[in-house]
C-alpha cells in the first residue's frame, strides 16, 4: 500500500493537468461555437449533430483512433496528446448545448431595451446575453467538468498517465485497494473541481470579488501543482528515458518491469513504463520509436501484425520469419525470446469437464451448443478464434466478452462454462480449472519475445545488448509461479520482475 500512496502525487497531478487542460480547450470551443450557433439556427442542426456523434462514440474507441491518426499525421500517437484530443471533444457538447440554451433564454424584451439604448451587437452579447445566459452555460461547465475528469481515467491504454493506471493493474492483478484508491481520488478530483466551479459563479451572482479571486486561486494553485510535480518526474536526472510498454495483463506488467531492471542493471538507464496499452497501440508505438521496447508472443506477431495464414508449427522457423518479415516492413527488431511459450488455452470449471467429458477441445467442440464461452475484448475477432471455430466446429451458445481481470470470477461462479486462458496464469490453478488439450494444433506456438524499436537500435545499442541478454532466462514455471504471487496480491509486478532476474 505505501507504494500506492507514494505514486499518488505523480498520477493525480496527471490526471489534474490532463482533465484541467481538456476543459479549458472545451470552454474555448464551445462557447465562441454557441455563441455563432445561437445566432444562426440554421447551422445548429448539423453543429448538435456532429458534436452529438462524437459523444456517442465510446470513449476508449475515440481516445484508439486517436493513436493512429496522430501517427500518421507525424505527431506523437501515445501518452499526453491523444488522451488531451479526445477528452477535449468530449467536454464539447454539454458546454455548448447549454451555451445556446442560455443565450436562447434570454427574454427577447430585455434584448430590445439593450437595442433601444443604442448598444452594438458586441456590447449586447457581453453586457446582457452572456451574463444572464451565465448561470445555464456554468451548469453545462459543471457536468463537462466531472464528464472530463471520469473520462480521464481511460487515457491509461493510450499510455496517458493518470488515475486509471490504479484502476486498469489494479483490477488486473487483484489489487483492490488500487482499485479503490484510484476510484477515490478521481471522485474527489471531480468534486472538487465542480465546487470550485461553483464557487467562481456563486461570486460572481452575488458580486463578491473575493469569493471569485478564491476560487481563481484555488484553480491556479492546482494547476501549478500539478505542472511542478509533472516537471519534476518529466525531467528526472536528465538522462535519456527508455520507453517501456505493457499489454493489459498480469503477464505484461511484470515483464516490461523485468526489461526496466534488467535496462538499469545492466546501463544504469532510467525506464519508464507504460501499462495496459491495447495491443495494437503498443505495436503502432513502437513503429513510430514512441516506446522503445516491449514483449509480444510470436503467434499474435504472425496473426494480427503479419496478417499471415497458416501459422509454422516450428517455433524456431517462426521466430526467423518474424524477425525477418518486422525488420523489413516495419524497422522492428526481435532482440530476444525469453525462453517460454504463453498461447492461448481454452479452460472449463471442473464441473462443466466432470458432465460433458470435456479433455481435450475436440471433447468442448461437441459440448459447445450447450456452454457459454467468455473472452477478453479481443480473442473473438483473432484469426486464432476463427481456426478454433472451424477446425473443431465449435459453436457455442453464447459468447460473452469482459476484461480480462474478471474472466476467472465469471467461471468459478458459473457466470461462464469456459473462458480463453493463457497457459502461463498461475490463475487456472488457483481457480481449479481444465484446460483443453488442443489436440488438432491448431492454436499457433507463441513464445514471448523482446521486441525493440529501431531507434532504440540505432542509439543506445548498449540497451539493446542489455535486453538481447534476457535470451532463454525465463522459463514458463517461472513466469506462471510469478503471474500466480501476483494475482494473490503476494507481490507487487515490479517485485516479481526483479525476482524473474535471480
């Protein structure tokens, strides 16, 4: 737990700055756009109705399309600026509904004794319009704020840091107190920020300078915070940082921590490491050398990087097309294979094996019409899927996707028959559970390999002999011994990767 609280300064003055930031560029958006709408009803219907599409657009798909649009625009596609865009957008429409609400409201009668003193347009709007449409547009501030600073909490699979990372490896590696702490303070964020949002508006309907300057201060002091804490750990001891990235599994967290210890053991390199990113997001990083290295498993490479077909049985054969094939279409070097295998496995409850005759997935092929199967967010879009559908003929009675962290709960309370495991979770032990035999071969080898971008190559090539030595030193006793201390709260990730290197 005090490792919690000493992360929390750093990740609460990201998630301050991020959301702050996002809700003043909404305010400067939305109320010049309200402003110009309220004045020309014809334009407001297609105003309302692309800023009401944006909002319908879930939020970790906005803030996923963010990366590789960013990328192909040559800018960075992972951390601060994605999340800053697309929380942004999403502040939009409730600032700017209320704007033209506001301005709308204003009594028409009021409008022509403004005209008939002489005043101009822009006299009127800021003399008479916007203060009495102040209170409506301060209620659309307030619901954008406490949107923005939810909403923030998933900018951690964009590589964002902020208050998710607690809750994303917190659900993950079954650390509720994580959970709750991150939970906690970005509800106390939000609250705050409404109450000093109230607090301006309440100073300046009863026209008290003081109670306005407060609130002022107040914004200005967290904001100042936030930027000192963030510049004190962007700027660290002036070293060139190596980019570390994590997939959103235990696995994950607890290699890219060993590639950390391993990087500073051997160079005395500072690392940083950027949790729970969506496969495709880390792998589009590392392209663009915005991480420097990660750990990915052969068959996915072949699948879902390669688009290739038929995956090689042989392990050693695959590793060199792979290595091979990323260095010439994407400048990504293998620099390493750890020295384990984690595919990916289908698992059943004890009870579900004892009543079907369930061994192997041949047996869970014939049973499948009757059982409910759950999958992570991407397994049932996977080409390995589709080859364990065709090739065993399974068809199940439903397909139910969750994050991951909650797959093994769903089947030991019967929520779910069977879920896709990896064959490295020290969970499928804990939990009691059958894993198939895929006796047909038709899930690809996937051995866990160190991938490394090509500018880590080019300029610190004494990294990448750092993280070349990890060749064959982990083993899969090992790496599911530690997946298992983990997910039982024994340890820490960064503990159990320091442990992987003895």
């Amino acid at each position: 737990m005090n490792a919690l609280w000493t992360a929390l300064p750093a990740r609460l003055a990201a998630h301050a700055g991020l959301s702050l930031t996002a809700l003043v560029a909404g305010v400067a958006v939305s109320v010049p756009l309200g402003v110009f709408v309220a004045r020309r009803p014809r334009a407001s219907a297609a105003v309302f109705a692309v800023t009401g599409v944006l909002q319908t657009v879930p939020s970790l798909a906005l803030l996923a399309i963010m990366v590789p649009l960013l990328a192909a625009l040559g800018l960075r596609g992972i951390g601060y600026l994605p999340a800053l865009l697309a929380l942004s957008l999403y502040s939009v429409l409730p600032i700017l509904r209320n704007t033209v609400t506001g301005l709308r409201g204003v009594d028409a009668s009021v409008l022509e004794a403004a005209d008939g003193v002489g005043m101009t347009a822009r006299q009127r709007l800021w003399r008479v319009e916007l203060p009495l449409a102040l209170p409506v547009i301060v209620a659309g501030l307030r619901t954008a704020a406490v949107w923005t600073v939810g909403t923030a909490t998933l900018s951690t699979p964009v590589g964002a840091s902020s208050l998710g990372d607690y809750i994303f490896a917190g659900l993950q590696t079954r650390q509720y107190d994580a959970v709750l702490l991150g939970c906690a303070a970005s509800a106390a964020l939000a609250l705050g920020l409404d109450g000093i949002i109230h607090l301006a508006h309440h100073g300046l309907a009863k026209r008290r300078r003081s109670l306005v300057r407060l609130a002022l201060a107040l914004l200005v002091a967290g904001a100042a915070a936030a930027g000192a804490t963030l510049a004190v750990h962007a700027l660290g001891d002036g070293r060139r940082v190596v980019a570390l990235g994590a997939k959103t599994f235990t696995e994950q967290y607890i290699l890219a921590r060993t590639l950390a210890r391993q990087v500073e053991r051997r160079t005395g390199a500072r690392s940083v490491v950027y949790d729970s990113l969506g496969s495709a997001v880390v792998f589009d990083a590392l392209r663009a050398g915005q991480i420097d290295a990660y750990v990915d498993y052969s068959g996915t490479l072949w699948t879902s990087v390669l688009h290739r077909g038929a995956t090689p049985t042989d392990r050693a054969a695959l590793r060199a097309e792979l290595t091979r094939e990323l260095l010439r279409l994407h400048h990504v070097h293998v620099v390493a294979a750890l020295g384990f295998e984690n595919t990916y496995a289908l698992a059943v409850r004890p009870a579900v094996a004892s009543q079907y005759g369930v061994r192997t997935i041949t047996d869970l092929g014939r049973a499948s019409p009757s059982l409910r199967v759950g999958g992570d967010y991407e397994i049932f879009q996977r080409p390995e899927w589709r080859a364990i559908t065709e090739g065993y003929g399974a068809r199940f009675r439903a397909q139910v996707s969750m994050d991951p962290s909650l797959l093994y709960e769903a089947a030991r309370t019967g929520q779910v028959d069977a879920i896709t495991a990896f064959s490295t979770d020290g969970r499928i032990d804990a939990f009691g559970l059958v894993v198939c035999v895929d006796d047909r071969r038709v899930i690809p080898p996937y051995d866990a390999l160190v991938l490394a971008s090509d500018r880590l190559v080019r300029e610190r090539p004494d990294v990448v002999r750092a993280l070349a030595a990890l060749e064959g030193t982990v083993d899969a006793a090992a790496m599911r011994a530690m997946n298992a201390a983990v997910d039982r709260g024994a340890l820490d990730p960064a503990r159990a990767g320091a442990r992987l290197l003895r």
